[in-house]
C-alpha cells in the first residue's frame, strides 16, 4: 500500500526552520511573535532567491507547529495558523521537445551509452525526474504502470506513471 505523505521528507525543512529562528528570533516563543519572525524568514528566503515551494514547505513546518500548540497541546488561546498565507508558486515548467528535437537529442547520445540512451529516452517519455529515475526498482513496475513510493520522489507524495 502506498501511504499518502512521507513525513521524513519534511524533515530538511523542520531542521532548516529551527536553525533560522535560532539564529534570527532566538527568544521568540509561540505566539505573535513566532509570526512575526515566520514573516521575516518568508521576507528573507524570498530575498535570497529561493523558490516560492520551497518557502511553502518552510511554511508549512511552522503553521504544523501553530496548528498543534493550539488545537492538541493547548499552549496558545488562539489558532494562528491560519494568519500564515503560502503564496501559490508560480514554477511550472511546461517545456515540450518536438519529435525532432526529442530524435536530435537521442541522436546526440554516443552509441557506446546505450544504457544512458534508455533512460534519456524514458525521462523524455514520462516527464520523470532524475531522481526518481535513479531510484527506480523492478518492482516499481506495476500492471502497466511506475508505482513511485514516497520516498522515491522530491515531494515526498506517491506518483503513478502510466506506460501506455
């Protein structure tokens, strides 16, 4: 069974947040102030040329934690999760190869790299990235289809690749 979200991939973006707010708002407990510093870390990594998912995903760890304070552990009287907003990213990447092109780059391979060529060849047919071509095991191959468990893909979500 493949598990909806893998938290272990979250877990660079936990240690990232702590390491900011250590070293920028060290004496910032939860509460508006935790928001306030959430905001200049969001200011900050936005200045530093990161991208908008990946400021998502730093986000996301401290309105986690805003989440839990309130509603499980009862530290915080209010739910201030919500006053965090995660800015919709604007990073899609639609780039399509013509049939030309898609034959000029397998062209392009030696012919002594057959084994490269192949899987140039099932990247350009499935749009899959490098990782999770290098993560790809037999039995990803699953009735006509790549079954990608969580931790084979970047967001940490399962993925499913028809190969019809």
């Amino acid at each position: 069974m493949v598990t909806e979200y893998d938290v272990r991939s979250q877990k660079q973006h936990i240690l990232l947040v702590a390491r900011w707010m250590d070293e920028h708002a060290p004496d910032v407990i939860i509460g508006q102030e935790l928001l306030d510093a959430t905001r200049k870390m969001q200011k900050a990594l936005k200045e530093k040329g990161l991208a908008q998912s990946t400021i998502n995903n730093r986000i996301q760890v401290v309105k986690r934690v805003l989440s839990l304070s309130y509603r499980e552990w009862d530290w915080i009287d209010l739910p201030l999760d919500g006053k965090l907003r995660k800015p919709s990213p604007k990073n899609e990447r639609h780039v399509y190869l013509s049939e030309l092109e898609l034959a000029e780059l397998l062209e392009a391979v030696p012919e002594r790299y057959q084994v490269e060529r192949k899987v140039i060849l099932l990247a350009m047919l499935t749009g899959m990235r490098r990782g999770e071509l290098m993560a790809l095991e037999p039995r990803n191959v699953y009735n006509g289809r790549i079954v990608l468990k969580p931790h084979q893909t970047k967001n940490g979500k399962p993925r499913v690749i028809p190969l019809s």
